[in-house]
C-alpha cells in the first residue's frame, strides 16, 4: 500500500523534487495531489 501511494505522489514533479523553499507550499502541494488521487481513484475526473 504504501509502495503504491509512493509511486502515485511520484508522478507530481514538485513533489518529487522539492522546489519549494517554504514547508507551507510543499504541504499544499502534497494535499492538492492527494486530492487529485482521490478524485481520480473514485471516478470524479474521467
């Protein structure tokens, strides 16, 4: 399971290398995309 959510956040290049330099930016991302993930897995954006 964990492997699996790794290779998902993975595919967002800004999480995968941090560009931001402020820890609040990183977090937003990293909701947005476990957001997307979400909304992808359930269906909500095909």
């Amino acid at each position: 399971v964990v492997e699996r959510s790794h290779s998902w956040l993975n595919r967002f290049r800004r999480l995968l290398i941090r560009w931001e330099k402020k820890a609040e930016n990183y977090i937003a991302m990293l909701h947005f995309a476990c957001a997307w993930i979400t909304f992808r897995s359930a269906g909500l954006f095909e």
